[in-house]
C-alpha cells in the first residue's frame, strides 16, 4: 500500500501532557503542528484521579479534566492530532519524516514527547493476567469495579500511595505491598501519614512479588520477604502495579542518543545530538555533554 504524504512545519510524537504543552507553542506560534498518540491524549496524567499540586487549581483538579483543558487549549491554536502509532522515523536530513501505518508526515521539526509505559515487576506469570485478567496500572479505572473487594497496591511512592488512598473509597481493604523496612516509604509526607490513618489500608513491608496465580483470573499475589525470604500467599481480587515508568523510546534507538535507561539526552534547549529534532518530558535528561551548535535551528523551530 502506497503511503500518501502530508507536510508540516512541526510533528510532536505523543500526547501527553509535554507533547500538548509543545502543541500549544508551536500552534501560538503559527507553526503548522501536528501531534500524534497511539493511545489517549493526556498520556498517563489522565490516569490521576487526584491533582492537587498544580498551580490555578487551588480545589484540586482530576487528570483527565486538566488534560481535558490541555487539549481544548491546544486545538484553540490549530493544531492537528492524528490518533495512530509511529511506525519508524528518518530524522538525519532537513526535512524530516515520520511514519504512521497510512501516512508519510514530512516535517521541518520533530519533537519526541513519547512518555513511558507502566513498569512490570518481572514476576512469575505476570504477563498471564495483564489486560484485564486482574493486573492493572490505573486506579482511576478499575477503582468502581472492585467496589467491596479486596485489592493489592504494589509501590510505595506518590502514584502507588495516593492511588491506593483513592481505591479505599470502593474497596472494602487495600493491601499494600512495600519493599522498605516498615515506616519507610518513598511518597510524599502527607501522603504516607493520611495512608497510615487510613483504616482500610494495611501495609506488607520488605515484600516483593515473587508470582502471580490463579485460574482464569488473578486470585493470589504470593509476596517473598527481603529479609526472610519467607513466601506469604496473599487473596486478592485486583494487583494494581505503581512502581515507575519505562521510556517510549525503542524506536530511537540507534537514531537518537539515549541513555542506558532509554531517556532521550538533550541540551539545555531541549536539543538532541541531532538537528531539528527536540525531546520534551519527564524521558528527556540533560546530558554533561554539550552539542556543538546545529546549523540552521533557527530555520527548523523558534522555541523561544
């Protein structure tokens, strides 16, 4: 099947909340923008039930609302969103290009703001109850269907303690499962003190997943103790899996410089190693390396 081909002055690869922030600039700026995400625009914020730490928003405000208003703003200033997957890239000269499943986008510009995918524990049998067989990465989502149940948070930081914090108003107990000596944990203050009052919440610390079972569906998270290395079934209806992110970076690899985690380097100005090509997003990570001035930047994209 021939491709056909669309041009634009910038192509910004995702759609959360760094590749709709990019959208706005380069929109406001009367550059031609498109933005394309394979899943959900907003990314992985509208998967936060709870957003209270942003400014403009002192009663708080929900993940999805706020992208909600990310996307609304962008679309204000004409910018294109194409909901599909990046099939493969060709970044080296002038003019770039970007590859979905039907269209070739030619682009003056590209920015990578492709965001990460949910970290998995590694566990026995986990890919067996992934996609809805009792593994899940959002509260948000699956909190109602386990009203009355008893779920499992595995983490210990922000996501895995506010998220289980949220779940506690449909589930009847909430186990949480930490690899930190008891007391210890890697959120917030506030937080970790409201998750420790929270009568529904009970805490399994030096514990991590050693498998997952069950029939059809999960039924039990055996735990193994960091310290004893004892194993401790434990009966659960859902395991909600909170222990960081991995980059969507695999298709720059051997195109872009990353690091040994999959983050994208970049300069002070959000540059990477090569020209006419950003990276914006919790996966971009200045590097001590600084890149020799890129010719003809200024013609690519104006990011001031």
């Amino acid at each position: 099947m021939e491709k056909r081909t669309e041009q634009y002055d910038v192509v910004i690869i995702g759609g959360g909340a760094a590749g709709l922030t990019a959208g706005i600039y380069c929109g406001r700026a009367k550059l031609k923008t498109l933005i394309l995400e394979k899943t959900l625009v907003g990314g992985l914020a509208t998967y936060t039930n709870e957003i209270e730490n942003y400014p403009g928003f002192p009663e708080g405000t929900t993940g999805t609302d706020l992208m909600g208003l990310f996307h609304k703003q962008a679309k204000k200033f004409g910018v294109d969103f194409k909901m599909t997957d990046v099939k493969a890239v060709s970044l080296d000269d002038e003019v770039k290009v970007v590859e979905t499943f039907r269209v070739r986008y030619e682009c003056r510009a590209v920015i990578v703001a492709s965001g990460g995918k949910p970290r998995l524990t590694g566990a026995q049998n986990e890919d067996k109850y992934l996609y809805d067989k009792g593994i899940s990465f959002c509260a948000t989502c699956d909190a109602a269907a386990n009203t009355g149940k008893t779920v499992m948070v595995i983490g210990s930081g922000d996501a895995a303690i506010e998220e289980g914090i949220f779940l506690t108003k449909f589930a009847d107990k909430v186990i949480v499962s930490v690899m930190h000596d008891p007391g210890k944990m890697d959120c917030n203050e506030i937080a970790k003190n409201q998750a420790l009052d929270n009568p529904k919440m009970e805490f399994m610390w030096n514990t991590t997943v050693d498998s997952f079972e069950g029939e059809e569906r999960l039924e039990t998270v055996v735990l193994k103790n960091s310290k004893t290395g004892e194993l401790q079934p434990v009966k659960v209806d859902t395991c909600f899996l909170f222990i960081g992110y991995v980059p969507n970076t695999e298709i720059f690899s051997g195109v872009l410089d990353l690091n040994r985690n999959g983050y994208v380097l970049v300069n002070e100005k959000m540059e990477t190693n090569v020209s006419g090509v950003f990276a914006a997003g919790m996966y971009a990570t200045n590097s001590l390396n600084k890149w020799p001035q890129q010719l003809g930047m200024e013609r690519s994209l104006a990011m001031e």
